[in-house]
C-alpha cells in the first residue's frame, strides 16, 4: 500500500470514512430479523412497560445493581422521539457500532509514532468493520454496542494522551473510561486492566495506588457477576477458564461456538480456527521487538486480558460462557493486531496478514452462513414475530392463551398490535416457575413433584371454563424455570401438559426459530364435565353422516376488522359412521358465484389426533373446532356472507357433500352461517 497517499488523510477523515463505511452493513436489513428475548426487555424497560418512569431510570444511573442505565436513559429520549419500532429500537446500536469502527481507525493511527494511516491501520478498519460479533451487537437493541463504541472512544483519548500528553486528553480518557461503567457495569474490568497499565508506567506510591486498586476492583467485579448469575443463570457452555477464554476470543473473530462452524463449505472447525492461532506467535515475535515499557502495548493488553481473565474465572465457579459479557475486551483485541503488522521482523508482518485476511475472509464467510450467518437471509434470532402471528391467526376470544416463560411476555406485547387489527386479549402467564421455591428439596425428583402441586391448582384455575388452550413456548427459555423432568424431554411440565394431553385433544400448531405454538381442546368443559354448547344452536345435516349443532361467532373486540381474523366455532357430532376423513371449508363471498374473497380450508383440529381425523368419529360424540378466517388487509368495508361446506377428495377430486336442513343453502352443498359487517381498517 502506498504511504504517499494515506498519511495525508486527517484524524477527523478517517473517523468519517471508517464510521460511513461501517454503517452500510450495520443499517442494511436492520429490522429483517425479528427481536428476540433481550430486546424484548429492552423494550418494555424504555417504554414503561415494567412500570419505570423517567425519574427511575435516571436514578438507576447511581444504583450498582443496574447493569447498564446509561444506554436505557438514552435509548428512552430515542424512542420518544423515534417510536418503538424494530428498526428505531436497534439504530443507536447501529449507530454506536458504526462510531466505534471510526474511533477503532483513530486510535491505531494515533498509536503509529508517526501518525501515519498505515497497512495496519486499514486492517483494524477491516476487522471492525466485518466482525460477526460487532455486526450482531450493532443490530441488537442491546447496551453492548454502546460500550464498544465508548471503549474505543476511549482507547483513542488514552493512546493520544500518552503519546501526546496534555491535561485535556487525560481529563477526556478519564471521562470516557468512567462513561463505560455507566454504559455497562462490567466495564469495571476494562478500567482495572487501565489501572494495571497505569501502574506499570507509574513509580513508587502511585504504582503501588494503581494495582492495589485493580486489586480490590478485579475481586469486587468477580464476587459480584457471580452473585448475580447465581440464582437465575443456567451453564451455558462446558469447560473451564481456559476454554471460556478460548471460545470467547472464538465468538469475537467469527460469532460463533467452534462447531457451529465445523463442516461448513467443506472445511473442519480448525481450518477456521487457523488464522485465529496464527495471530498469536506474531504478536509473540513482534513483542520482543518494541521498548520494554511501551505504554499501548500494556494498555491494550491490560484491557483486553482482564475482563477475558475476570469471566474466565466466573466460568470457573459456574460453568456460564457469555461471551457479550465481555465486550469490553473488544476494541483492545481488535487493535492488537496492528502490533504484529508494524513489527520490526518480516516473519512477524507476515504472520499478522496471514492471520488477518484469514479472520476477514472467515467473518465474511460467518455472515453468510446458512442457519446461522446474520445475512444470510435465514432467521437467525427468535422469530416472535412470526410466532405470534401463528397465534394470532388461530385464537379465538374465549381461547385460554399461555406465554411461557413468564418473562417473554413482552414479546407477544410488542408484536400482538403489529400482526393484526384485532384487540387480543393479554395472555396468561405462570410466574409460579420464575419464583424459584423448590420446596426446599436437593432431590430432583422432589423438586419436580413440588412444582408440579403449585402448577396444577393454577392451571385449573386458568382453565376453568374454557373449551381450548394455546401455548407459544420458547422450549430453550422455558428450560431454565420449568427444568424438563428427564433428559429426553424437551419441555418442562407446563409444556409436556400439551405435548402429551390426556382426555383432550390435540389441535395443532406451528414452530417456527426459537418459539413453539401448541394446542390442547377439552372434549368437555375443563373441570365441569359438560360439554361445549354453541351461542347459536342450529341443526345442519351434511351427507347424512354429520351434523352441525351450531356455531359460536365472537368477533375480537366486538368488530370485524380488515388484516384481522373471522373467529369461528363448529360443533358438531356423527349422525353415522363416518366414511373419510372429511374437510370442512368457510368462504367469504359478496358475489357467492365469484371465488371467495377469504377462505379456511382443512380437517377438523388441524387434523391432529382422533378427533382431527372424522373417519374415527363415534356416533352421537359431541365435537367442537376452532377456525378462524384471515381477512385481506384490502377487504372493503361492508356486508359479507359467510359460507360452510364439508367435502372428501375420492380419486384425486373434492366431492361436496349435501346439506339438508331449515337453514338456507347455496347449490345444495354449501350452508349459509349467515352475514358479517367487516368495518373500516
């Protein structure tokens, strides 16, 4: 590269090239993926769903228990002004993530003696700019890239006061260093690591000062992220410190646990790894080449080391591997690399290029890996929005309707009004699992037996009445409050109450990245015995073989609305032995001669279990299922008739079946449930 060119470009320049081609990826598709639990929190914090005013949040900047008040403060005055949206919740972190990029260039032009934009310098620019574990920080309404941009803010001040020291630039370090811990209490280790490096460039009582005091802040850090991951946080990953430092410098070059990346375009997980190893003996061999007490080097190392070294230890003690914990230890890791690049030795620069274009084109590759890469065009976060439009798709008002865990409720909150017109009614969720009161019992066994008697009373409690239930479950969340009673289990008690009904039936559902909907139907009302009865009893006979006893039709909040749902029950019971397993369809027409203008079409139940199937009817058994028909979000306001028909498919053609009865009918074998109003969007 030519360095006739290059060192001409300013401090502020660079700032602005790096930070503008930084913001492309991190703007691109930033509301494609749906929120996910944490930034479900986020949302409900920001906008007062927990019950927060502003006066709280602001006092939470001086509380040591909240783990990151600045960026709920800022975030809040943006939503105010912005709006809740997906993409207007993840801009600042678009934003930060960007800024930091910029900052990054800075600070390894300011380390160069010359101020130069080196090679070393575009490199950085690159590893930044492509990181997977920037890129996800930055599209996540999460405090975690906030704190990178703020550590690399003031990682520049702090390379630029000690090259060029001046009262100002060491008043702005010591600024952004204490804004960190603000922006996220575990910055505390970055600013132990600055204490350590401070201490090796100070004498005598200071030096003494410095480390005595990283001392006391390293233990105080660690005692207290294992106090607060004790009692809810769950082993992540295997392994102990070495391996948490290991996978964490892994999940900060690709985003990624090793063998998610075992097998992909062919290549082993070490194949990967390569560039990753590579980088450290050029690091080693460029060390031996620079000043015994270069300061950078000790503040980058410092910075970098504690908060990796203070997690590590955290894993230690309870098996938990976050790697986003450690954020704080990414902008010095990503300037780390320039130190190899300006070394003295060749076989050292050499090693570094290898190893950074190896990190670079394996990033890039991460981006893009199916399943798993953030644009790769696959749903790589929970997808809640689709999920709860499953439920909304399929809910009617006296449905029981179950989010769990507890603490996802936020999720169906947020995107409920998002995915349909209708005015839903809030879901029912069992905090019961989230108290953590295992009756005192060490045995599991016992544990479980002791959950499950304060599960039961509650349930029945909710269901009392109900003729149906749907459950959204997120199985790997669930997991952590409702632990699955065998190792075989993929869902706790709660969740296995639908996966393995007794005396109900099971009606269908859907999953979808990380959320599971499921469906339980009581033959008879939940707890009294008596079967379901419809609000509009009729007598409809079709084919002789089934008889429609009448329907339930509440529309959601008294209307119906265009984008929304028809929510609709059949009850219906065999006249006779069922010969197929029978389809049963709702048209929508104005003109009935024209196609419909919405339909729902299938087996009774979704065709789950015996009584999805007619073919297994008995005679005289009462039936009841749930439909609901989604209604264009074009659907003119108006009158509209609403249409029923039962058909089998013989020899690959849909036979109707005819409809005899006093209600009206249209050709013989579509029965007229009636008229509905559909209002104005």
């Amino acid at each position: 590269m030519s360095c006739r060119i290059t060192p001409t470009l300013s401090a502020g320049r660079l700032f602005a090239l790096v930070s503008l081609l930084a913001a492309l990826p991190r703007f691109w598709r930033l509301d494609a993926q749906s929120l996910w639990l944490d930034e479900g929190s986020t949302w409900a914090e920001v906008t007062g769903r927990t019950g927060k005013g502003w006066l709280t949040t602001l006092a939470e900047l001086a509380s040591p228990t909240a783990g990151y008040p600045l960026y709920h403060v800022l975030l809040r005055a943006w939503v105010a002004l912005a709006g809740d949206s997906e993409w207007a919740l993840r801009a600042p972190s678009a934003l930060a993530g960007a800024l930091a990029c910029g900052a990054l260039a800075a600070a390894a032009r300011e380390w160069h003696p010359e101020r130069r934009v080196d090679a070393a310098v575009w490199w950085v620019s690159a590893l930044a700019i492509a990181s997977p574990f920037a890129l996800w920080q930055a599209q996540d309404a999460k405090a975690y890239s906030l704190v990178f941009a703020i550590v690399a803010a003031a990682l520049w001040a702090a390379i630029r006061a000690w090259r060029r020291p001046t009262g100002g630039t060491w008043l702005l370090a010591g600024c952004l260093a204490l804004l960190a811990l603000f922006a996220h209490r575990l910055a505390l280790f970055g600013l132990v690591g600055a204490a350590l490096a401070l201490g090796w460039r100070a004498t005598g009582r200071s030096r003494a000062a410095c480390w005595s005091g990283a001392g006391a802040g390293l233990v105080l850090g660690v005692l207290g992220v294992l106090a607060a991951t004790h009692a809810t946080a769950v082993p992540s990953a295997p392994g102990g410190p070495l391996s948490g430092i290991g996978l964490t410098l892994v999940r900060f070059t690709f985003d990624r646990w090793p063998g998610e990346l075992n097998g992909y375009l062919g290549l082993p997980a070490v194949a990967w790894l390569l560039p990753l190893v590579l980088l450290v003996p050029g690091l080693l061999v460029s060390r031996a080449a620079l000043p015994p007490r270069d300061d950078v080097v000790w503040l980058l190392v410092a910075c970098g080391a504690v908060p990796m070294l203070a997690l590590a230890i955290v894993q230690g003690f309870s098996g938990i591997a976050e790697p986003r914990y450690a954020t704080v230890a990414l902008a010095p890791w990503l300037l780390l690399p320039a130190l190899a690049l300006r070394a003295a030795r060749p076989v050292a620069r050499r090693l570094a290029t290898i190893a950074c274009a190896g990190m670079l084109l394996g990033g890039g590759a991460a981006l893009l890996q199916p399943g798993h890469g953030l644009f790769s065009g696959d749903p790589v976060k929970e997808q809640w929005r689709q999920a709860t439009r499953l439920l909304a798709l399929r809910v009617v008002p006296d449905d029981l309707v179950i989010v769990h865990p507890h603490y996802v409720a936020p999720l169906v909150s947020y995107y409920l009004p998002r995915v349909t017109p209708d005015p839903i009614a809030a879901p029912v969720t069992f905090p019961v699992f989230g108290l953590g009161d295992r009756g005192g019992a060490t045995d599991a066994a016992a544990q479980q037996e002791f959950i499950r008697k304060r599960y039961d009373p509650f349930f029945r409690t909710q269901a009392q009445g109900r003729r149906r239930a749907l459950l959204l479950i997120a199985p790997e969340h669930a997991r952590r409050v409702d632990p699955p009673p065998t190792t075989a289990d993929r869902y706790g008690w709660l969740g296995l109450r639908f996966a393995y009904p007794q005396r109900t039936w099971p009606c269908g559902g859907g999953e979808v990245l990380g959320v599971v909907l499921m469906c339980q139907s009581w033959p008879e009302t939940f707890g009294v015995g008596d079967p379901p009865q419809p609000t509009s009893p009729l007598a409809a006979s079709f084919g002789g073989e089934l008889l429609l006893r009448g329907i339930s039709l509440t529309p959601h909040g008294g209307a119906f609305r265009p984008g929304g749902t028809i929510p609709l029950t059949l009850y219906w019971q065999a006249l006779a032995p069922p010969r197929h397993d029978y389809r049963f369809f709702l048209h929508l027409c104005r003109d009935c001669t024209q196609p419909p203008l919405a339909n729902d079409d299938g087996p009774p139940l979704q065709g789950y279990g015996d009584a999805g199937r007619t073919s297994t009817w008995r005679v005289a058994d009462p039936v009841h299922d749930e439909r609901a028909v989604e209604l264009p979000d074009g659907l003119q306001p108006g009158r509209y008739t609403l249409l029923l028909g039962v058909y089998a498919i013989e020899n690959g053609a849909a036979r109707r079946l005819s409809v005899q009865g006093d209600a009206p009918t249209l050709d013989g074998d579509r029965l007229v449930l009636g008229t509905v109003t559909i209002g104005a969007p």
